[in-house]
C-alpha cells in the first residue's frame, strides 16, 4: 500500500566513480539501448524461502561497457533513493539511510547480474523496485537492491545497509550456502512459496557452475 506513494516518472540514474564516461540515464534510455530479454532466475531470501521470478531487463555487464570502468575500479555501489515522507521507514534516522549495496567488478560483470525493469511480463510494481532493480540470483535477496538512482564505480569495498545495521547476521558477499546459517533462519533447506515444497538448498542457489570460480 505505502509503496504506491513513490513516483517513478521521471526517474534518473547516474553513474559516477571510475569510469571514463559518466552518466545519467532516463527510463527510456534502457528501452533504447539494451537488448531488453527475459530470464527466469531463482530467488532465495534469507529468511529460507524461494521462488523462481521471470525478470526482463538486460545484464549489468551492458550497462557499465557503456560507461568503461577504469582499471583500477574494484567493486560497484549502488544507492535506492532517498525520499523519507514517501517511504516512513527512512524516518527511522538510526538506520544508514538510503538502502546501499555493492558488488565486486566481477560479480557485477558476470553473465548472470541482471538489471530486471519487469518481471512476469509487466513492468516492476513499486512494491517489487520500481523502475529499475538488481537480480542477483546466487546471492541471498537482500543484495539485489530496488529502485535505483546511483550506481558508482569505485577502488574499495563499501559499507552497505544491512551489514552496517546487522554485520553478524548479514555478510557483503550473501552467497547462498547451505552450510552457513544464519542466526535466525537455518539455510540447509528453503520453501517454495505457493507451493509450500521443501527442498535442499542448493550451494550458489544453483548457479555454481557460472559463479564458484569467482570466489575460487
């Protein structure tokens, strides 16, 4: 319901940091550049719960060839907006708002990093990161950051929302593994929603063959 509040058009994007050209992207720029697709991911929140989400969008990849990282860019930070009379919850000063997160270069160039604008054949609804969200389907759902406005190429790891709030329950790297649990929700297994099925949790959520070299 509060969602509903958000005004999604016009939105901007900018990216900034180490790149060669830097720059703000309208909505429609998207439509107009990228090879939009869809592919359907699974999606596994740390609370031990799972569901398979057809997104549309294009890779991440596409997105920063645009800008050219420079070489010594580490990692990708990524900032929602900041708009607390719209979404109360930023009224909570305590908390290190807007919502911040991050990937390794490599993490952010793999094939899989998806930048999803629709999902289930419609565009996102704002309850889901209207307009433009992350998806990345090996890591824990909390990493695959909603409603974008900046995204920053830099030479450093960066402190990030939830393992700034809560380090000990919430890691930077939040790749699904069945054999570290989390203090609240033990990730041997996961539940489909809708279904309610129980199945073993998959190491990388299933997507080890394209992602464990990166952390070989």
């Amino acid at each position: 319901f509060h969602a509903q509040a958000l005004s999604t058009r016009p939105w901007k994007l900018e990216i900034t940091g180490l790149v060669n050209k830097p720059r703000t992207f309208d909505l429609d720029d998207f439509y107009h550049l990228m090879d939009v697709e869809e592919r359907l991911y699974r999606l596994r929140c740390v609370e031990a719960w799972a569901m398979a989400v057809p997104w549309t969008g294009f890779p991440l990849k596409a997105l920063l060839d645009i800008v050219e990282p420079k070489s010594n860019a580490t990692h990708v930070a990524m900032t929602t907006f900041y708009k607390p009379f719209t979404a109360q919850g930023q009224l909570a000063f305590w908390r290190p708002w807007p919502y911040t997160e991050a990937l390794t270069i490599e993490e952010a160039t793999n094939e899989l990093t998806f930048m999803a604008l629709g999902m289930y054949g419609h565009p996102l609804r704002k309850q889901h990161g209207a307009p433009i969200r992350l998806v990345v389907p090996w890591k824990y759902g909390f990493k695959s950051i909603k409603s974008i406005v900046k995204i920053e190429l830099i030479d450093y790891q960066p402190l990030t929302f939830w393992n700034t709030v809560l380090p000990l329950e919430y890691s930077f790297e939040a790749n699904v593994d069945p054999t570290i649990n989390h203090p609240r929700w033990l990730q041997k297994t996961e539940k489909m929603l809708g279904t309610g099925e129980v199945h073993k949790t998959r190491l990388y959520n299933g997507y080890e063959k394209q992602v464990a070299h990166l952390y070989s």
